[in-house]
C-alpha cells in the first residue's frame, strides 16, 4: 500500500521511550535493554529510514579511542570492544507499510547478518507515541516478542 505524505502515520523523528520483551508464557521483561535505552527512528515521506539505539548505561572505552576508524581502537581490548558492539543497534534503509504493518528493508546495518533482511513491525499508534512489535525471535534460545514504544519528537 503506497501511502501519501499526509496519510503515512510513521513520517518524523521518534525518540525511544522503552524497549520491553514479551515471553512466551506472558511474562514481561520491563527492561529488555537495560533502564532508560537511547535512540531514534525516522521515517522520511520518500519512503527512507533509519533507527538507531544503545543502552543508556554503556561504560566508554579504555584509553583515547574516539572513532573506529582510528588506529586507537585496536588498542582497546576486545572485551570492551564486543561489550560495546552489543549494547547498540543500527539500520537503515527503505521501508513499506501495508495497513499495521511496517516492513524495514535494510540496506546498511551495525549487526552485519541484518543487511539484505527484511524485519517486519505491527504498529500502533497512541496519541503522540507509536509502539513497533517485533515477530517472536529467539533471544537467549526463548522466543521473545520485542516492544519497542517510540515518541514523536516535534521539530521547531
């Protein structure tokens, strides 16, 4: 379904609110990535987006690393290097609604695996904040469903 500009819920800047696990069996995870997670997600009328969120209790690197593009980075051990590869999430790409359901085809992404995917969300919009619910994937060998509540970040 090609929606208009004026018809397409999703376009803006969403800040993240929470990120919550569902389980099986019913039981919330309230804190799936850690307390307080960080990011944005942005949907573009040209049918364009990007997400990107971290944990908000990530410890910086030892020594003076600033980029991973420097020479520095090789200078931090591998441990603090793999803590901080998995405690943030990064894709971008194009995207295509079809009634609830928002399908991310992802063209550039931090966890390699993810480029070429498509990851399909069910939406719900609630005043000025959207909640995107994962399909189950096994996350610790549990089918979770991942919940994800984004609020609307007004441009002035």
């Amino acid at each position: 379904m090609n929606l208009s500009t004026k018809d397409n819920p999703l376009i803006g800047i969403w800040k993240l609110v929470s990120v919550t696990a569902i389980l099986p069996n019913g039981k919330i995870e309230p804190k799936a990535f850690g307390t307080n997670p960080t990011g944005y997600i942005t949907y573009t009328p040209e049918g364009k987006m990007m997400v990107i969120f971290s944990r908000s209790d990530r410890p910086p690197l030892s020594g003076n690393a600033r980029s991973t593009l420097s020479k520095a980075i090789h200078s931090v051990p591998v441990e603090e290097r793999a803590e901080a590869f998995t405690t943030f999430n990064a894709y971008a790409g194009t995207y295509t609604i079809n009634e609830n359901t928002v399908t991310h085809h992802v063209e550039v992404a931090s966890m390699p695996n993810r480029i070429g995917q498509n990851l399909t969300r069910i939406f719900t919009l609630d005043g000025n904040r959207i909640k995107l619910k994962t399909p189950p994937s096994k996350s610790d060998d549990v089918p979770k469903i991942f919940e994800l509540v984004w609020e609307h970040v007004e441009i002035e």
